[in-house]
C-alpha cells in the first residue's frame, strides 16, 4: 500500500494532458519498434549513418525498448484508475475515456509482464492494442480542447468523415498483419494480386489492404478538396487534412515502389512511421470535424481557377532562394561524386531540395507575418497583406516538407531526407522560432541552416559525408553572415521597427562594415584552401582567385564608404558569387 500511495502521489504532480500526449508518442513508438521485428537486424545495415554492421544482440535491444516503453503503461493505468475513483468526474465523455483507456493500457501492461516474466509474447498483440490506444488518446485530446471553447450543439456527424476513419484503420491494421505475415512478398502484380495455386489466405491480405487503401484514399482527397474551400482559416482542421492527404501520397508511394520491387530495409522503417503519423492525423481530424460548422460560404477561388492564388503560392516558398539552394545542392551531388549525376537522380533531389527549401520558406512567413507587417521590405507579402490565410501558408509549409522527406526517402536515399529535414528543423525551430528574436548573432548560427543543401547533394551522390564535404557547409555558413549584413544595412530602419537583434540595429553600421570585411576575409581564404582537402583543382583555383578578389573589392568598398547603395551592391554581388564559386567546382570536375 505504500508503494502505491507513493505512485499515486507522483501521478498527482504530472500534468494529466501533458502525459496523454507523452503516452500517444510512446504508443506510435511501439507500433513502430514491433514493426522492425521483422526487419531481422538488417536495417541497421549501413542504411543509417551510425553503424555498417550487422549485430545479432540488436533484436535483444528491440525487445528491451519495447519492454521499456510499455511500461509506462503500469504508470497510466495508475493515473487513471485514480482519475475514475477519485470525486472529480468533470463529464460523461472523460468517465467513459477513463475507464476503456484502463481496459487498454492495463491489457498491455499485462502482456507486457507476461513477456519479461514468462515467454515473449508476439509483438502483433501488443502492437494492435497501441493502435487502439493512439486512437482513444488522441480522440480524447481533441474532444477535451474542443468542449472547453464550444460548449453548444455540435454539428452533425459527417458520414464521409466516418467512411474515412473505418477505412484508414482497416487499412492499417491489413498493413501490419501483411507486415508480420510477409504476404506481400509472395505478391508481385498490379493492381490485383492473384496466384496459380488459387485463392490464399495472403492474397485475400493483400487484395483487401489495396481496396482499403483505394477507397481511403478517394476519400481523403474529397475531404481534402471540400476542406480548402470551406475550412481555410481553421488551423486544427486544414493542417490535419492535409497532412493526412500528404502522408497518405506518401504511404502510396511506397507501396508502389513495393509492388514493383521488394521494398528497402529503410523505406520499411519509413513506411511504419508513416503509418503511426497518418493516424494520429486523421484520427484528429475526423474528430476536429466533429467540431467544426462547415462554412457557409464555400470559396470559389482556387490554384486551379485564379492565378493571384498560384502566385502568392510560389510567393511563399520563395524562388529565388530555392534556386539559389538549389545551385549548391546540385554542386554538391557533382563533386562529391565526382561526376555529373544520372538524370533520375538530379530530378528528384532537385525536386526534393525545392520543396524541402520551399516549405520552410513558408513556414518562416507563418511564423513572421506578424513582424512581416510590420517592414516595408515584406508588408505586401501574401500573409501580412491578408491575401492568404495564415493556416494555408502553414499547410502548405508542412505538406512540401514531408513531400519532400517521402521523395528523397523513396527515390534518393534516407541519408539525404534525413539531412533535408534536419536543415528544415535548424531553419524553422532554431532559426526563425528562436535565435532570430534573441541574438545579434541570430544570422550567424542561423547560417547552418543555409549550409545543410550541398550536404543533401553530397549525401544523394555517394550515400554518406565525409570531412571534404564539411567544407562545402563550412563555406556557405561563413557566406551567410556578410550577405545578409549587407541587406541589414539597408533595411536597418524595418528591423528596428520590428524589434529584431540584427548587427546594424544593436552593435551599430560601424561594427556591422567591419564584420562583413572580416567574414569574407574568412570565405575566400577557405575557398582558396579547399583544393589542398580534395575539391577542386587548378581551374576551380584561378576561379576562386578572381572570385574572391572580386568581392573581397565590394567588400572593401562597404568598409570604407557609408550608404545603402554599396550595402545593396554587397548584397547582390555575394549572391552571384556564391552561384559563381560553386558552379567554378562543377566546371572543374567537368574539366
């Protein structure tokens, strides 16, 4: 009884919703680690970048991290059982919660038990209970941030939202069971799977999985289609269709490729966390529908019907900036492999890198719009000038982001999908969200950011990184600071109005020409340096050397003189030379 008057009186001290949403990722956590079960250890087989060896002790590793975080279940099924006999039943709907989520929890928590104390139990058992789980919690949490702000008669259900819902878990429940059984090996045609020996038990699997999966995802994209014209500015709605939409295309797009060939260890992986995404999003949407009056006005303008919208759009991701991330990342896949890349390749990661720079660029005018209205510079952007909901430009933002993870992950390697998406996290999170507010060294800890996509090419060409390629990074991170100086110089009076650290604004115009002078005393050095690691030879030297002498000049030139005119001609002039510079290493490898 002590024991568990000590337990009791630590799940007092928790934040009850802060550790349903700790135990929904806990759940997507074990749907995921059951699922590489079946992987035979492979996995870790050079397709991550932390081992190349295969270590029959990893599957013994599987099962104690899968023990570990079933164990938090005893935890929860502690909480709520103090919840249920406690007096402080809030509602109908929360005593109902309670008690399945303790059915649940406490199930698995048992076989959890059964597994360490008497014989492993199979991981589809505690695998389908985490599914129905993430479900109830998720449901939960919607409804209970929902009742509190809309307290009056709901709306009637939508039957096409409940034909959803069924769908995607019958599709993802024939999924994992094809998963453990491995009945989609046994499978190689299209649309329809059948066999010679007449119908099994495996091709019923697959043939029902790839009906569900049809049919869901006619009804994901109706859904889609009616949200953007009447649910536009709702934030909870709009981002969970689409992101249920985008990971949907994306799920496809690997079944696909299995249908084709046998699927990739990693994609494998990718395809289980996908499918624990895709239904925490649609599960939260169908019950933030349930919440939700459906406009009574339905807009008539869309991408397809009014080009204002199609600009605004490519306004959002910024092209120029895509481009010119572009021209590094594609340098970066020629001098890492040393040789002009197949047409395939240079396609989807070009086509990867301009969603996965685009949908950050949104990203960041979401999150600034406000400071946005605020500067003549940016005032009549989509966002600040009230063209453009906010929550489409976030939408868009996280649909192209994780277009852009499946694309590279399907069609490129894991390598570079996840370094495209750690330069989205540094971007967004550490950027935009963060440094940017706070430092007046916010652009040169924001220029990793910056740095990341010849890193990408790199990584798609050969597979992996090595200490050459770190100066491609390096070189773009001491490129960041006086290109963007120079435009601070420029619009010094937009950032003070503002409030953003930027060097002209704190430290002064003075401070700011000297820093420039000293960074790119910095680059062009270690662009002279880099044919002594590797890349480059003598032509990409003298190509450096006019370069670098060339904006070293300007660079001179906004030490010695005060104005905006020179600033600005700093500015662009860095731009075309970081253009320049890195198409100087292709022509050298060409050579």
């Amino acid at each position: 009884m002590k024991i568990l008057k000590t337990l009791f009186g630590v799940t007092t001290k928790l934040k009850f919703l802060h550790f349903i949403i700790f135990n929904i990722i806990i759940f997507g956590s074990v749907i995921i680690t059951n699922s590489m079960f079946r992987f035979e250890n492979q996995i870790f087989s050079c397709s991550f970048w932390l081992t190349c060896e295969n270590d029959s002790s990893l599957s013994t590793s599987f099962n104690l991290i899968t023990q570990l975080i079933l164990s938090s279940l005893g935890l929860l099924s502690l909480l709520i059982a103090k919840k249920i006999f406690s007096n402080k039943r809030e509602n109908k709907f929360d005593n109902k919660f309670f008690v399945i989520t303790l059915i649940l929890a406490s199930l698995v928590f048992l076989v959890n038990l059964y597994s360490i104390l008497i014989k492993p139990a199979h991981p589809l058992i505690p695998t389908f209970f985490s599914l129905f789980l993430t479900i109830v919690l998720t449901t939960w949490f919607v409804r209970r941030k929902y009742l509190k702000d809309i307290p009056e008669k709901l709306p009637g259900k939508n039957n096409s939202q409940i034909l959803l819902l069924i769908s995607s878990i019958f599709m993802i429940g024939l999924g994992i069971l094809i998963s453990f059984t491995g009945s989609s090996k046994l499978c190689n045609q299209f649309p329809i799977c059948f066999s010679p020996d007449g119908l099994t038990i495996d091709m019923v699997l697959v043939n029902a999985h790839r009906l569900f999966t049809l049919t869901t995802g006619v009804l994901i994209t109706k859904l889609l289609f009616n949200t953007w014209r009447k649910s536009r500015d709702n934030n909870d709605l709009l981002i969970s269709v689409t992101i249920s939409f985008i990971v949907f295309i994306g799920q496809s797009m690997i079944g696909g490729i299995q249908a084709i060939r046998n699927l990739p260890l990693d994609l494998l992986f990718v395809h289980s966390v996908s499918s624990v995404i895709y239904l925490l999003a649609v599960v939260y949407a169908f019950q933030a529908g349930q919440f939700v009056y459906a406009s009574v006005v339905i807009e008539t303008k869309t991408i397809f019907n009014d080009s204002q919208r199609r600009k605004d759009f490519l306004i959002l991701n910024k092209p120029i900036i895509v481009a010119l991330l572009l021209v590094t990342t594609y340098a970066g896949m020629v001098v890492g492999g040393e040789k002009i890349p197949s047409f395939s390749l240079s396609i989807w990661t070009m086509l990867g890198g301009a969603l996965a720079a685009g949908g950050s660029s949104a990203i960041n005018q979401y999150i600034d719009r406000e400071i946005d209205l605020s500067m003549q510079r940016t005032a009549k952007r989509p966002l600040p000038s009230g063209r453009l909901h906010p929550t489409e430009a976030l939408a868009l933002g996280i649909s192209e982001i994780i277009l852009s993870f499946f694309i590279y992950a399907a069609f490129v390697n894991l390598n570079a999908a996840l370094l495209a998406m750690a330069g989205m996290v540094y971007y967004v999170f550490i950027y935009s969200s963060w440094l940017k507010h706070i430092t007046v060294q916010n652009i040169v800890i924001g220029g990793g950011a910056g740095a990341i996509p010849p890193l990408v090419g790199w990584a798609a060409a050969t597979g992996g990184l090595n200490i050459p390629s770190l100066l491609l990074f390096a070189l773009v991170f001491l490129w960041t600071p006086p290109h963007f100086w120079a435009l601070a110089l420029v619009r010094k009076n937009d950032y003070a109005r503002a409030s953003i650290p930027m060097m002209p604004v704190i430290k002064g115009e003075k401070k700011t020409r000297f820093q420039i002078l000293i960074y790119t005393i910095q680059l062009v050095v270690l662009t002279l340096l880099m044919p002594l690691f590797g890349i480059g030879g003598s032509v990409y030297f003298i190509l450096a050397t006019v370069l670098g002498l060339w904006l070293l000049s300007t660079a001179w030139q906004v030490f010695k003189i005060e104005g905006n005119k020179i600033a600005f001609k700093m500015y662009r002039y860095s731009s075309m030379y970081l253009a320049f510079i890195f198409f100087a290493m292709v022509i050298d490898v060409l050579l």
